[in-house]
C-alpha cells in the first residue's frame, strides 16, 4: 500500500452511468410523466379545461401548497416532519386580518405576520432540534395550539375588507399573461430551495441528516443547527402563504387552510420523496404538487364531488410510500428460491468478493 | 470435519453462505456441533461468526448451504421458529426492552400463567431470583432494563436463554463484558448443561476461556470454514496462525518513530456512569493504545474527547489550546479526526456516494461561496480514495455496496483528507479482511513515522500490544494502568482490565 | 304560500315539461353539502329547472367557508355556464371569484344569504329581516309568557343574515314595550354544525340558570338545541324556537320539547331562484329595480330596490300543521 | 457493577424511595411499593389536574356539577372521546399512531342511522356489532398496511383519515341523518343514566376495564409493550410482531367503530363534519395521559383519564369566562407540557440509573 503522501496509485471514473440513465430512469421522472399524462388526457376529454381560465385558477389554487411544499421537503428529507403548517397559515391570515382591521396597512401587517410564522417555526425547531422532542408529537401539539390561537383571536369572525390593490395584487396576473403574480415570489424561492438543498454544503448536510444522522453528526454536520434552520424556514414560508391566502380569498378566518398540511405531505411524499429522510428531489415534488392541483381542478370541471377527490388523493398518497416496500418485498422474495435449492455460493457473490 | 460417530449432530451447518448486498459475510461456513459438547467458535473480528450464528438463529435466511437439526433439514425464516425447534441464542449485542422490568425481558412470551390465562408476576420474580442465583449475581428482578451496565446487560441474555431450557444454545461473545469472577458462574452453568446432555457453541475471542470451557473447537476465516479440532489436541499458536493464514510475527509492522511534543492532552474528563477522571496524553508520532473490555467505555471516552458526547467535567486541549466540549466542527478545526467504531452507523453515511463521503468533512473547503456540486466533490475525493487504493468502479457508488475492508478505507481516506494532527481510531480493523487489516496497521505506523498523533482503541490485545508504544486499560470507565510498550504483556492489560471488577467483591 | 307544494321531495325527476333546452345551464352552489335545509332548496331549484327545461347540477363544499367556494365558482366561469345559484359563506370574500364569473358571462343569483348588492345580479330573499325577528320575538314572547331571561344561539359569527336578524331583534327588543321584561342575556355561535349547536346549548343552560327561552334563527342550531334539550331536565322549562325544518323538528314538537317555530319553504326559495336566473339568462329582466317575472306555481315575483326579490313572510309550524309538511 | 454496590455499607440506607424504586424496588416492602408507584405515577397527577380544573369550574358555577345535567355531562361527555384515547394509547404503545380514527367513526356514525332508516326496528345490539365489525375492518387496512407496507403509521393512517372520510361522504351523499329517522329507545341510550350514571359512560369504562386488564395482565398486552419498547429486539426475540400490530389497529378501529354508534345515540343527528379533528383530540388525551410517543410505556387508565380532562376543561372554559374558541389552543399547550415534562422525567430517570453504575 502506497504512503498518505505518495502520488495517486489509479485513478477512477466519476459516474458509473450515463447521464441520460441518471436523470431518466428516476422516481421523480416517473411524476413528471404521470403529471404530463393526466394533463394531456384532460385536456383531450375534460370539456372547458383548455379554456382561458383554467391555467389562472390552477396556479392560483395550488400555489400555496407548492409554497409550502419547498420547505416541507427539506424537512422532511431529514427525517422530520411538520403537521402545522397549516395552522400557522391560519395563524398569519388572522394576524393580518386583526392588525389591518387595527388601521395598520397590509404591508406592515403582512410583516408582523411573517415574523409571527417565524416565531411559530422557532418554537417547533427548539422543542425537536434541541429538546429533541419527536417532530411528530410537537407539531401535532403546535398544530392545535396555532390554530387555537388562530381562532381564540378572531372566533369565527371574518375580517374582509383588505385594501382592494392588495387583494388585487393576490389575484391579479402578470402582464395580461395568464400567470398569476404570485409566482413571481414562488419562483424566486423555489430557485433559492434548489439551491439550497442540492448545490450548498447545507444541502448536503440535509441528505446526511436523512440518511444517517449519527454519522452526520459524528462528521461535523451541526444537526441541531440544521433542522433548527428548516423549521423557521418552513414556519416563515407557511405564514407567506397565510398571507396569500387571505388577500386571495380577501377573507381572513381562524379556520383558514384547515387541512392543508395534508395535502401537501401528500404532495411531497408523492414527488418522491421518502418518508424516512434521505431521499428526494424538489423537481419531482413540484410535479406532485401540480399532479394533485391537476386532478382536483379537472375532477371539478367533471362536477365530481370534492370527496372523491379526496380518495384518490388518500390513495395516491398510500401508494406512494407502498410501492417501494412492495418492490422491495418482492425482490426479497427471489433469494429466498434459491435457498430452497441448496446450491454452491453463487458465482456473483464471487465477484462481488473479487475485490475484496 | 469430524463425521459423528453415533446420532447425528445436534446442529449441522455445510457450505452455508450469506451476502448483504454486495458484502459477503459468510461464504462457506461449516459447523456440526454434537450433544453433551461444548463448542467453540472462533475466528477474528469479521470472520462472520455472528452472521453464522443470526443464520441459525433464524434472523438471516442463508443463500446457499445445508442446514440441518438432528439430521432434519430446515429453514428457519425467523427466531420464533428457531425458538420453536429448541434454539436459544445469546447475540453478541444485548437486545432488551428497556421499558420493562428485567424480570419481564426474561419471560416476555413464556411467562407464567396463573388461573385464567393472567400472568402470575410473583411466580415469575421468584424463577428470576432463581436464575440470578444459579448465575451468582444480585440483580433487582423488578427494576427496569434501562440502564444496566453492558455486563449486567449480558447476564440478562444468559438468564433468557438458559430459562428457555433449549437442547442448542448458541452464545455469542457473552463474556466479552464479563469480569473473571462472572465468568467463573457462567462456564459452570455452561458445563451442567452440557452435562446435561445439551449442545453449546460458545463463540470468544479469548483463548483461554476457549481451552478452558470447550472440548471443539471451529475456526472461521473470511467468512469460511477453516478447520475443526478437538480442543486437547492443539494449541493457542496453531489456533492463530489457522485464523490469519499466515505467519503471526509480520502481523503488526510497527516501526518506532521519534515522540513529539504531545498534541492532545485530557484533564479530568468525567461523565456520570460512564467514565471517571481520565487524564492522557497523545504525543506527535505516537501511538497510544486504549485497552480495556467491552463496556469499558473506551468508545465513550473517545467519543467524549471528539465533543460528539458531552462530559460533566473536565478539560480536552489540542497543542496547549482548549477544545470546545460537544461540538465535533471545533474538535475537527483543532485538527483532530475521529474514525469510530461502528463504521456502517457511524463511520459513513451508508446509502451517500464513495466520493460524498470521503469528501464529507473537507466539503466546506472544497465549496465555492458554500456552493458544491457532484463534480466538485469528485475532484477532491478521487486522489484521496486512490491513495488508500480504495477498489470500487465508480466514485459514485453507493459506500454500501463496498466490503468491510473498503468502507473501513473510505472512512480512513475521508479524515486524512483533513490532514489531521491528531488521529483517534476506534477499533481499526474490527470486521475487516485479513489484508487489509495489515495494509491499516502499516499506515498507521507510517502516519505515525510521519508524526501524527494517535489514540488507538481495540479489542483485540494482539493489536494493541503490536501496534501501541504505550497501551492505557480503561476498567468500568477508570484508567487502571498505563503500560509502556516493554511491559504491556497480555496479563499485565487483563488483569488492569478486570482487576477492579475483582477488588468490588 | 307555503303549503302550496308538499308534493316536493325528489319530484324532481318526474317529467320534465320543456325538455330540450341545453343552452340554457344552472349550477347551485349552497352553503355547504349535507344541510337539510339546503337538500330541500335544491330540491325546489331541480323542480323548477326541470319544467324550464334547464341543465341543472348542484356542487358543494362539505364545510361552510367562503374559501371553499370560491374554487366552485370559479370552475362555473370556466365551464361558461348560463347561471350560478348561491348562497354566499362571505358577504366580501366570493366578490372577486363571482366578478371572474360574470365577465365569463354568467349570472349571479343569491339565495338565502346575499352578498354585496354590487357583486350579483338579484338576491332571492326568504323574507325581510325585519319580518323574521319579529316573528320570533313574538313566538318566543308568549311562550315564555313576556317576561324574562332569553339567548340567542346563531349560526356562524359572521353569517350575513343571522347577524342582521339579531340586530334587529335587538332593536326591537329595545324599543318594543311588550317586551320590556325580556333580556338577551347571551348570544353563541355554533357554526351551523350538530356537536358545536349542541354543546353551546349545554353551555348556554350551565351558564344562565334561569334562562327562560332560546332563539335559534338557523336550522342546524335549532335542531340541535332541541335535541339537548328532550333529554335534559330544562325540558318544559326552557322555550326553544327560532328558523327550524319540519323534517328536523317534528320529533320534537311531538315531544313537547318545542311548541313552534317558524320557517319559509326553502324548496319554493330554490324553485324562485331557478326561475329568476332564467329570466337573466333570457333577457326577460336585468334585475333593476321594478322588473318583473313570472315564477311557475309561485306567480310573478317583482325586483324591488338593490335586486332583491322577496319571497314572502315566514310562516308558523306548531303541533297542528306540522304534519302537513315534509321537507 | 451495580448489583455489587448493594452490600456496600451506606449505598442502601441512604436513597430515596423514589431512587430505589427505580433501581432496586424489590428493597422496599411490598406495600411501600404499591405506595410509591402510585404516588409517584403520571395517572395520579393529571387526576389531581382534573380535580383542579373541576373544583375551580364549580367553584365559579356550581351547576357545572352539582345539577342533574351537570352531573351527568361531566360524565356524558367524555366517553365518546375515552373511547378512541383507550384505542389510540394502545396503537401508540406499540410506537405508532392511527390518525383515521375521526373518519372511521363518522362511517360507522353514518352506518348506524343508514341501518335504523333501512331497519326502523333493528334490534341496537346488532348496529352496534355492525359498528364494531366496519370499524374493525378499517383498522385490520390500516393494521396491514402498516405491519406489511413497513410504512410509517402516520403516512398511512393519514391516508385512510382521507380515504375513510371521502367514502363516508360519498356514500351519504346530501342526505343526513335526524333524530326522527332513529328509534326512540336508541336515542335515548345516548343520555339514559343507571343510578346516576349514563349508560354511555358506562359502556366506555368497562372497555377501557377490560383493556386495561389486558394489557396489565396478558401475554399479548405485554408483547404490545414489548414491540413499542425495542421494535428490532422484539423481531430478534421472536415476539408475532405483526400480528400484534394488526391486532392494536384493529383494537383502535373497533372502538372507533363502536364510538361512531354511539355518537349517533347522544347526538342524533349525522352530517358530513362527525368526528373531524377528533383524532388529534384522542392522540392528545394520550399523551397527556402519560402514553410515551416513542412507545413501551403509560397506561390506558391515564389516556382515559387525559381524555375526561380535554373535555372537562372544553367544558369548563365558559363557566372561567373564557370563550372556548381557546379550547384548541389549550389542547396544544396540554400536549407540549405533557411531552417535554415526560422528556424531563425520562432524563432524570436516566441520569439516576447511569449514577447508580457508579461506585468508586
Ligand atoms: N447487516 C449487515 N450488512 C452488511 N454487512 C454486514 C452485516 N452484518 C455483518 N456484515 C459484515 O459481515 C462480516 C462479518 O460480520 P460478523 O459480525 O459475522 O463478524 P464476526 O465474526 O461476528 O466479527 P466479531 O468477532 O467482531 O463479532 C463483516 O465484514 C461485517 O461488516
Ligand atoms: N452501561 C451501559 N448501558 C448501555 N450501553 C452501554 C453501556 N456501556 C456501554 N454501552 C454501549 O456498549 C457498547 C460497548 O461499550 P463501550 O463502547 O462503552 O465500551 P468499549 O470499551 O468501547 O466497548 P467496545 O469494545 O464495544 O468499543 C457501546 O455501544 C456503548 O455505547
Ligand atoms: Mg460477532
Ligand atoms: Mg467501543
């Protein structure tokens, strides 16, 4: 064996497939195709959904949830997860709806909740990055507690009247595109997310903490420090989108978004993205995102009840995290017929061994 | 192997092999142990006794191979089975429900049942008391399992297994956290069973117990059946050399290099139950060997040392300057590397790339405005994982896919590329191929020649003594002794290991 | 009138007079899905559509936000359909979506609770605001016999209409004499759903020992404080009446729990809906002030001001007529 | 070595009961055990929280217990929730959680007036067995897809909280469900008392009786325990582990099921919200009960306790002047008090046991 300091013995190939094998034959492919399908087919028998209105209203309904769904990826690529989004959306919707009707102008009211999101995210990121507390148990704690807040502020008042160019600002589209503005401030954060999670040393140490946050840490990864950081990105980014909400639906209510924070776990776990941290990409989770927004909006237009759409959103969701483990049992199950016939150690295992 | 001469072998297992992924554990282990023997199974770190023993046990299927009980073919597809056909198996690592109380972990499943299917708790504290009686200890039946030592630990699977009255019962290093005393009660429980007609494989890596206690003995090397011997017919040196494959003497190549000025100095480093006012120093171009049995808490020192634990008290200082407790970035920034002693939990991060890996914790150096990408990374770890000629076709295969030996190189590869001053191994070739253990213990003592600090753990003696040129014993979390290499012979280390153990009663 | 259709129910599906109509499409948007009440409006509304002739489908949220309808209207704007039937969970927040859908030229019709007068082109009004306070102010009056504490247990908060009864009947209990000895000593919200309408009531009667009598001016509320009330020991004690449907409180005013309580038939507020969309549609009105139509069995309707059409006054249920009815 | 310091002079006289109760309980005298274990058990000090929270209530209203209704609703109102908290605490014992619980119980809520509107004269004990049964069937999907899917229970149990809820509403379409298409002897099981007590409460506290004997005393409730303490060491060990957790999800979606029933009883009428949010009310009831979320240890006593007080203080919070729109927020403050307090513990705890290794 050469010495630490010797010149380098070989030298060695830096990918063990080609790109296009890399990129094509991934989960997150598999969504952006599914999505691809389901658009094309309701676009061919869907009557109205090529009509004008339809990409409008699309983007504007899912927009919340693709919000959310940046930060709630992170999250749960390290193997946490974060019930209360949704309440905190209800939490800034109402907080902005109590300080306008104060006589506070939606910019600085639309701040306070900002910073009120960020403190709701800081509470979460304390109790399980440094208490260590399970995220679950928290944040189905912080879920009922936010909400509760939420409600116990405004009771099931509505406050309604937002100044009209800011409510306009919600619905309104870029140009006389049919892109509401809203995704200008998505795209932004959706280019800093990527950024963040796959080319940072920060997103690195995200995937580390997923797959293995022992080693992470036994690396120099600061675990703690990382998923404080994700909570109070998901906090602030979820009273964002409470904001949106409210001025969209010009209606600030306790029971805002309720529910929400379903739909978009459903949506991220459907982009491919595992349950048990470590893996995902935010491409495929965008795709899932628009594959439920896609579904429901031509469901709609089919007059199919919302219930039904909620089925197959359940069973999108089932299947999702189902089917690896299914793949996986049935793989486990070819070995198990070669052990029933005593054969000698397989020549692969000889190969495998070669190296050793 | 010897062919039985009267009934068929109680357990027989021919040519039986098991991978995990690409890591083959076992390729062609071979045991047949008789009734009424107690049989020894031994073999180094890796050998894959463990994993020849979780086969039996039902917890792994085999790939290939035969397996037989009382001349029966089967096929267990888990431990209930297993338990079922009369297997009690001790594993190597205690396996208890802490929440419950120690008597429960013995009876979970069996307990006793009184009047209308309800468990009878007092009989069951009684059989408890019963078992610890035969085993010599005093252990509270109704205190939790939470919290036992590692030794105590261990008793507990003695007592489950043996209560379980079964005609094989299968230890796993079971006195590894044993004192002498401890392990006294256990050989005399073990040799009335026999006695009773009962099959024992009793898998150690101390000789001694192997000649006193067995009357066979299997030797496994590389995940294969080497030889068996009758226990009276061979020797502790013939042993060796059948479970390295070679000659013993060019094992541990330490070339002596010229001591420095220390580099890590520890002052009073204590943590409640585990450790006590440990103080050592690591000198430049030194290799300090840490000693001690399993439980010691050897890993819980260096892990201390490094900040991924936090101590109560105490001072860790790197060339004269204080290393922040509980924080492994300031421990790395101070030039310190930490290779511990779990590698697929701890070591790397099983499921990332060979080059994510290695470059793992130079990552923040290699990042531009903390912006890296895949190419980035490869760059800077394919030179590293050359050097230790780590074999995998690409960079970007997956650590797991790699043998124990070529995981162990990338975690070697991923701390050197720090280039460190100070470099803490724990258990340095512990489940890795014979040649690549002889390529680690060369490059340790070149790194060692180049004047690197080093802070060895290992639980093999052989190791220590060839590798260390001073060897400190760790017992139940005190520094017992501190050796130069002159007189570190195995029982000066044994008796500093368990001495104290010894004065307790 | 009110008894005029007790043949309602499903008679939707019988016949159909005009038939063929395509263009002409109808969507009914209620408050929220799985109401009785709103079940009987639609059934009214399919009644009506049927003898126009008109394509007709109702969709729903199952929970009464305003949020939740706004996707439902703004689906009616892409499907271009000839007319919108709804009753609005928010004065102020369907604005925007309902403007969406009448630049896709769809008409607006309200029912049962309004939006802004400038968002939609006719409000059907059940009856006036001031009508149904005092028609409960009087019911609960004498059967309490003027004199003593009564509470209100409304639907939402900011239920549009609830909240404009209320104010009225506090104004008119101010003001009015005959009532002089009757306190509002409380007013809850249940959100017009069971369990919450039910454990107010509780509240309600734990908190006001001697409560008198409740107004309950929304059909969920009403009916679950009737049921709390059969079984509790205020039964007999504590009057309950409020905007109740047959259906609901039968079971109740059989029992005594209830003497009366008041309602309009929603089946001939969907079924006046209908038939007023339709005229927008046609052209046959624009809903300004003094236009008028002609609503099938109900006779011809007239807009009065803010395009509100008037359905008529409530009407009284009590042991002796509550069985001629069923809806 | 531990069990070596027990002869060494001093070490045994001078701990504390609470210390050698953890340690080395079998030290104290049987009694004196019974004694500490109680004194010190996290049931005991939420019952004394209820007691609290009940004596203030009453303190300020005393129809809030001391009248005939009062009385009965404190008693009444609990047992629907008590319930589920019995199911969940078991689900949750084994470290998992079923959050379809609230959707299981609106189908069977709905089942039960479909039965009686199709069988005006069916006799109740066999909607409630019908209940039970649909109940237990949506538990035994629930149960197979966790114990065989080797999926995380939340994923899954979020997914069927959709699933369930969307058949239940599809299925009721608009039509609901009134007092009047019920049997009268059948309402009033919703509020009919026995000596003073309501027939509902009654049924719910001899399940929880019987669970809680259950898992006190049976192998398989112990197993339960097991799996939820070290889930690998129970496959190790051999323990059924499957059919454990299948039988703890079926567990939890009878009594969801059979609580469904009896919501129909007490309220009479069925609309499309039954039971939405009731599950994170169950999870909350125990865990503030005592039920550690990572498994292995509570008892269902304290879950049953937890759940009287979720809806005492509901109950309560009128009568204290606080609008109950806070209720949900005290819930959540409830839930994150119970989990830190128990981390809290289980440190101390845990710190106690290492010192107790050390002698020297
Ligand atoms: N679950 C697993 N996945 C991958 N590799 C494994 C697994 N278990 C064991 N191995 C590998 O199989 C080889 C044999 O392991 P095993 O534990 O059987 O050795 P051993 O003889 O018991 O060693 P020791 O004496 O240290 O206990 C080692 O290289 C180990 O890394
Ligand atoms: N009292 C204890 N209770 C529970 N686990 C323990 C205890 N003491 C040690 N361990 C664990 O047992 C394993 C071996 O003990 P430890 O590492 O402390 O000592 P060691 O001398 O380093 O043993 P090893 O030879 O395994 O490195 C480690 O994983 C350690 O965390
Ligand atoms: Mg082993
Ligand atoms: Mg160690």
């Amino acid at each position: 064996m050469s010495t630490a300091t010797a010149t380098p013995a070989r030298t060695y190939s830096s990918y063990s497939a080609p790109l296009w094998k890399r990129w094509l034959v991934t989960r997150e492919t598999a969504v952006i195709v599914l999505t691809a399908a389901v658009i094309l087919y309701s676009l061919a028998n869907v009557p109205n959904f090529d009509g004008p209105l339809t990409l409008k209203f699309l983007l504007q309904d899912i927009a919340p949830i693709l919000l959310i769904a940046l930060p709630m990826t992170l999250v749960i690529i390290t193997g946490e997860i974060d019930l209360s989004v949704a309440s905190i959306m209800g939490l800034s919707s109402v907080l902005l709806g109590v300080l306008h009707d104060a006589g506070m102008s939606v910019p600085a009211a639309a701040l306070l909740a900002l910073l009120a999101g960020l403190v709701c995210g800081a509470l979460n990121g304390f109790l399980i990055a440094y208490v260590g507390l399970p995220s679950l148990a928290v944040t189905i704690g912080t879920l009922a507690l936010f909400r509760g807040i939420a409600v116990g502020l405004l009771g099931t008042t509505a406050i309604t009247d937002f100044t009209e160019k800011w409510a306009d600002l919600a619905t309104g589209t870029i140009g006389d595109s049919r892109i509401p503005l809203v995704m200008i401030p998505f795209a932004v954060l959706a280019v800093g997310f990527v950024v963040l999670l796959h080319f940072s040393t920060f997103g690195r140490g995200v995937y580390e903490i997923g797959l293995n946050d022992e080693a992470a840490h036994f690396t120099g990864v600061n675990v703690a420090r990382t998923k404080m950081v994700l909570f109070l990105l998901s906090g602030v980014v979820s009273a964002l989108a409470g904001i949106y909400f409210t001025l969209r639906y010009g209606s600030a209510r306790g029971d805002n978004a309720t529910g929400y924070e379903l739909q978009v776990i459903a949506a991220v776990l459907l982009g491919g993205v595992s349950i048990f941290g470590g893996r995902g990409r935010l491409h495929g989770v965008l795709a899932g995102v628009v594959l439920i927004g896609v579904l429901s909006s031509a469901l709609r237009l089919e007059s199919v009840t919302v219930n039904v759409t909620n089925i197959i959103v359940g069973l999108l969701l089932v299947a999702s995290v189902i089917l690896p483990s299914v793949l996986g049992w049935a793989g486990s199950r070819l070995p198990r017929k070669a052990s029933a016939a005593p054969a000698g150690p397989r020549p692969d295992k000889d190969a495998a061994t070669a190296d050793v | 192997m010897p062919t039985s001469n009267t009934a068929a072998p109680v357990l027989a297992l021919r040519d039986v092999s098991k991978s995990f992924g690409p890591v083959v554990a076992l390729r062609a282990g071979s045991i047949s142990v008789e009734a009424g023997s107690i049989h020894a199974l031994i073999g180094e770190n890796g050998a894959g006794k463990s994993t020849l023993v979780k086969v039996v046990a039902g917890v792994h299927r085999r790939d290939s191979g035969t397996f037989e009980l009382d001349g029966e073919a089967v096929d267990f597809g888990s431990t209930a089975e297993s338990k079922q056909a009369g297997i009690a198996v001790i594993y190597q690592e205690p396996t208890l429900f802490p929440d419950l109380s120690v008597t429960e972990n013995i009876f979970m499943g069996r307990q006793p049942l009184a009047r209308g299917r309800r468990i009878d708790r007092q009989a069951m504290y009684v059989e408890a008391e019963g078992l610890f009686q035969r085993l010599g200890v005093r252990i509270d039946p109704r205190r939790p399992a939470e919290g036992l030592s590692i030794a105590d630990q261990q008793i507990i699977e003695i007592a489950k297994a043996i209560s379980l009255d079964a005609r094989l019962l299968v230890m796993d290093e079971p006195t590894a956290a044993l004192s002498g005393v401890e392990v006294e009660r256990l050989f005399a429980v073990a040799r009335s069973l026999r006695d009773e007609g009962r099959a024992l494989v009793f898998i150690s890596h101390r000789f001694d117990e192997v000649f006193a206690l067995c009357d066979t003995v299997t030797v496994m090397r590389d995940g294969s059946y080497v030889d068996t011997r009758r226990v009276d017919e061979t020797t502790p040196s013939d042993l060796v050399s059948l479970m390295v494959g070679r000659d013993v003497d060019d094992l541990f190549p330490k070339t002596p290099a010229e001591v420095g000025e220390p580099v890590l100095q520890v002052r009073g480093l204590t943590r409640a139950g585990v450790f006590h006012d440990i103080n050592l120093d690591v000198r430049a171009g030194e290799i300090v060997g840490l000693a001690g049995l399993v439980g010691a808490g050897r890993s819980e020192v260096a892990r201390a040392v490094f900040g991924v634990d936090a101590y109560d008290s105490g001072t860790v200082t790197m060339s004269g300057k204080p290393v922040k407790a509980r924080d492994p970035r300031s421990a790395i920034n101070a030039g310190m590397a930490f290779i511990p002693e779990d590698r697929r939990k701890q070591g790397l991060v099983i499921d990332s790339s060979v080059a994510g890996n290695v470059a793992a914790v130079i990552r923040r150096s290699i990042a531009k405005a903390g912006l890296i990408t895949g190419s980035m990374e490869n760059r800077a770890a394919g030179p590293w994982a050359a050097r230790l000629e780590v074999k995998t076709s690409a960079l970007d295969m997956n650590a797991a896919t790699m043998s124990g030996g070529n995981q162990q190189k990338v975690v070697i590869a991923k701390w050197l590329a720090t280039n460190p001053k100070l470099l803490i191994i724990d258990e340095p070739t512990r489940g890795i191929d014979v040649g690549t253990k002889s390529e680690v213990h060369r490059l340790l003592s070149e790194l060692a020649g180049q004047g690197l600090a080093i802070l060895m753990i290992s639980s093999e003696l052989p190791e220590v003594l060839g590798m260390a040129d001073r060897v400190l014993v760790l017992c139940e979390g005190h520094l017992t002794a501190e050796l130069d290499r002159a007189d570190a012979t195995p029982e000066a280390v044994m008796h500093a290991a368990t001495h104290q153990l010894e004065d307790a009663r | 009138g009110c008894g005029s259709d007790s043949d309602d129910g499903g008679s939707a599906s019988d016949g159909g007079s005009g038939g063929g109509g395509g263009d002409l499409s109808i969507t009914m948007l209620p408050k929220n899905l799985g109401n009785a009440y709103f079940d009987t409006s639609t059934d009214g509304a399919e009644k009506a559509a049927t003898e126009i002739g008109a394509e007709f489908e109702e969709v729903g949220p199952d929970t009464a936000s305003p949020d939740a309808q706004v996707s439902y209207i703004n689906t009616v704007a892409q499907q271009g359909k000839s007319a919108l039937i709804l009753s609005a969970n928010d004065p102020d927040a369907l604005c925007d979506a309902i403007d969406e859908a009448r630049s896709a030229d769809v008409k607006v019709v309200t029912f049962d609770a309004d939006t802004n007068p400038d968002c939609r082109d006719l409000f059907i009004n059940q009856a006036t605001a001031e009508g149904i306070a005092a028609k409960q102010l009087e019911l609960i009056s004498d059967q309490i016999g003027g004199k003593g504490e009564i509470a209100i247990l409304s639907a939402s908060a900011n239920a549009t209409n609830q909240n404009a009864w209320i104010d009225m009947m506090e104004s008119e209990l101010a003001d009015n004499p005959d009532y002089a000895d009757i306190e509002l000593v409380d007013t809850v919200y249940g959100d017009d759903e069971d369990q919450k309408s039910f454990d107010q009531t509780e509240a309600l009667l734990q908190n006001h020992p001697d409560l008198k009598g409740i107004i309950s001016p929304t059909t969920v509320g009403i009916a679950a404080a009737a049921r709390y009330l059969s079984d509790s020991s205020s039964k007999g004690k504590v009057a309950l009446t409020g905007l109740g449907t047959p259906n609901q409180m039968r079971e109740y005013v059989e029992d005594g729990t209830v003497t009366s309580f008041a309602l309009w038939n929603p089946g001939d507020l969907g079924y006046l809906a209908t038939f007023a969309a339709a005229a927008l549609v046609d052209g046959d009105i624009t809903g300004a002030e003094g236009d008028s139509f002609d609503a099938g069995d109900l006779g011809t309707f007239e807009v009065g001001a803010d395009g509100v059409v008037l359905l008529g006054e409530p009407f009284t249920f009590d042991a002796d007529n509550i069985g001629d009815f069923d809806f | 070595m531990s069990h070596t310091d027990i002869e060494r002079p001093g070490t045994s006289a001078d701990v504390s009961a609470g210390e050698a109760l953890l340690v080395e309980p079998s030290r104290l005298s049987p009694t004196r055990r019974a004694l500490t274990t109680v004194l010190r058990s996290r049931e005991l000090s939420i019952f004394l929280v209820l007691v609290a929270v009940v004596v203030l209530a009453t303190t300020k209203n005393n129809s809030f217990l001391f009248s005939a209704d009062g009385w009965r609703n404190f008693l009444l109102n609990p047992s629907i929730l008590l319930l589920l908290a019995v199911g969940q605490a078991v689900v949750i014992i084994t470290r998992n959680v079923d959050l379809s619980v609230g959707s299981t119980m609106a189908l069977t809520a709905y089942l039960t007036g479909r039965l009686f509107i199709e069988q005006p004269n069916l006799p109740i004990v066999v909607v409630l067995a019908a209940c039970l049964l649909m109940g237990a069937v949506l538990g035994l999907v629930n149960g197979v897809l966790v114990a065989y899917g080797k999926v995380p229970a939340l994923v899954i149990t979020l997914g069927t909280l959709y699933i369930y809820r969307g058949i239940m509403l599809t299925w009721a379409g608009s039509d609901r469900i009134n007092a009047g298409d019920l049997p009268r002897e059948f309402l009033s099981l919703g509020t009919k008392t026995v000596v003073g007590v309501p027939v509902l409460t009654i049924i719910a506290v001899v399940v929880l009786a019987v669970v809680g004997y259950y898992l006190h005393t049976a192998r398989g409730g112990r197993e339960l325990y097991a799996i939820g303490s070290d889930p690998d060491a129970a496959v190790l060990y051999g323990l059924p582990v499957r059919r454990r957790l299948l039988a703890a999800f079926v567990l939890s979606g009878a009594l969801a099921g059979l609580a469904g029933a009896l919501y129909t009883a007490r309220y009479g009428t069925v609309s499309s919200s039954v039971g939405s949010g009731i599950e994170l009310q169950a999870v909350a009831a125990a865990v503030i009960g005592g039920i550690a979320i990572f498994g292995g240890s509570g008892t269902v006593w304290g879950a049953a306790i937890g759940a009287f007080l979720l809806i005492t203080i509901n109950r309560a919070l009128p009568s204290l002047g606080i609008e109950d729109f806070w209720q949900r927020a005290v819930v959540g403050v409830l839930i994150l008090g119970a989990i830190v307090l128990d981390r809290i513990l289980a440190r101390r705890q845990a710190r106690k046991l290492a010192e107790s290794r050390d002698h020297a």
